[in-house]
C-alpha cells in the first residue's frame, strides 16, 4: 500500500510540475536582434507585418492587438513567439526558451524605439 501510495504521489507531483509555466530569464537585446534577423525578418521586416498590415509591430500596434502587452511587454511577446497564433507559426522547439526572451527583449525595446 505505501508504495502504491508512493507512485501515486510522484505522479501527482510530477504532472504539477509539468503544467507549471517556465519562469524565462531576462532577454538580451544584442542577442534577440540577430535571431530576430535570422528566424522573423522575412515575415517582419523593420517591424512591419506582410500577412497583416495593421497588427504589426509598434507600440501602439502591440499594445492594441497583443494580449498583456501594456502590463508587461516581454512576457506578452515571449508568449506569441512561443505559441504562435493565426498565421505566425509556434516559435517554441526552434527556437530554446532563451533565444525567445532574447527576441522578445528586442522586439519590446524596437516597438517603443521605433523600427
């Protein structure tokens, strides 16, 4: 019985682990800028959108069409990066958790700089 117990118990833990969202390390700008040229430039080139003109990506675009955005900037991008949505493809897998905060610090600091 405990060792059933046991295993039941390591399930449980193991699987709130697994549903717990990964906290991201602060992104680096430098960084995010060249693997934004590598891997997001053909679809948003000086922070245009070629699939959808209006939801591009400045401030004033991100803040209107992209969820979290005004709270905090990074973490709302990181998280379209990651899951994609309509026509933008899920980022996660090829690109680490890293090189996301990386774009996603680039992308916040560009929206607000100017492309």
């Amino acid at each position: 019985m405990k060792k059933l117990l046991s295993i039941i118990l390591l399930g449980l833990t193991i699987f709130v682990f697994a549903l717990q969202t990964p906290v991201m390390a602060a992104g680096d700008v430098a960084k995010g800028a060249k693997i934004f040229a590598a891997n997001c430039n053909s679809c948003h080139f000086r922070g245009i959108n070629v699939i959808m003109k209006d939801k591009n990506l400045t401030k004033n675009a991100l803040s209107k069409y992209l969820p979290g955005y005004d709270a905090d900037p990074e973490a709302a991008i990181a998280t379209q990066v990651t899951k994609g949505k309509v026509a933008m493809p899920a980022f996660l897998g090829r690109l680490s958790p890293q090189q996301i905060a990386d774009v996603a610090a680039y992308v916040a600091e560009k929206s607000v700089s100017g492309w």
